[in-house]
C-alpha cells in the first residue's frame, strides 16, 4: 500500500513539477520515460507501472493524449546509460527514476531534463540534489533517509 501511495505521490509530482521548470505551452503529449529495474514479466514489476499510470490518470492525464508513458525495462545497472539514451533520443521531457542507481545515471546524462526519483537513499550524498529543502538542479524527488528529514 505504501509504494502504491509512493507512486501516485510520484504521478502528481510528474505534473507539477515540469509546469513550474517551464512557462511556455507544452506540446502534447508529453513524453515521460520511465526506468523501472526488473521484468516487465514479473507481475509485482508490471504493477508499479499500472500504479504509475493510476497516477498519472488521477492527476486527470489521459495517456496518449496528454502524456506518452514510455517504459524501459532494464535488467541490471549496467543497462541505464543506454536506456537513458534511447529515451531521450526518443524525445522524452521528463525522466521517472526508480531507485538510486537509475537516479544518478539520469543525472549524469542530462543536467537539462527534469528528473523526478523515488525512492533514493541519500538523494544529497550521490550528488543528485543540492539538499533536501532546495533540491536546485533538474531533479527532485523521494527519498527513503528519515534522519535528515
């Protein structure tokens, strides 16, 4: 239940937080890429992206329409530099990260992308925000560190 709240929480930041990084019209639809680790076979896997789009027509986006939720499943780490690449190469304008490692490979492609992760360790110490109240930069998003919080 928790990661099904996480998830539309991550919807509604999708919305918003490309609204506030630009102040002219987008052009429709948006094309949001999404790196979830696993297998688009594994039914737990598949769930968090239903979830995200739940999200996502929550918020009152109608995909395909509005938004173009692009997937790309990677299996291991070593896969994200690639992923990421085809996604922007296919002209996504917005980046949905899932953990710390997809994380930090969007940040290192792009500086230009709004990134919004969930959840991150320590989002500060792996360089992808400035702090945890200003985040600055390109990304923002979730993190799992309660201490700091």
């Amino acid at each position: 239940m928790l990661r099904r709240t996480l998830v539309s929480l991550i919807g509604s930041m999708v919305v918003v937080y490309p609204l506030a990084a630009h102040t002219q019209p987008a052009e429709r639809p948006v094309r949001i890429g999404f790196l979830p680790l696993g297998s688009p076979t594994n039914a737990y896997d598949q769930s968090l992206v239903e979830v995200l789009r739940e999200g996502l027509r929550n918020v009152g986006l109608v995909e395909n329409r509005d938004i173009v939720l692009d997937v790309v499943w990677v299996g291991n780490e070593a896969e994200f530099p690639a992923a990421i690449s085809a996604l922007v190469g296919r002209g996504a304008k917005l980046l949905v990260t899932a953990g710390s490692s997809a994380s930090a490979a969007a940040k290192r492609h792009t500086s230009t992308i709004p990134i919004v992760f969930a959840p991150v360790g320590n989002p500060v110490g792996i360089g992808l925000v400035e702090s945890h109240s200003r985040p600055a930069g390109n990304a923002t998003g979730f993190t799992d560190l309660l201490s700091e919080l």
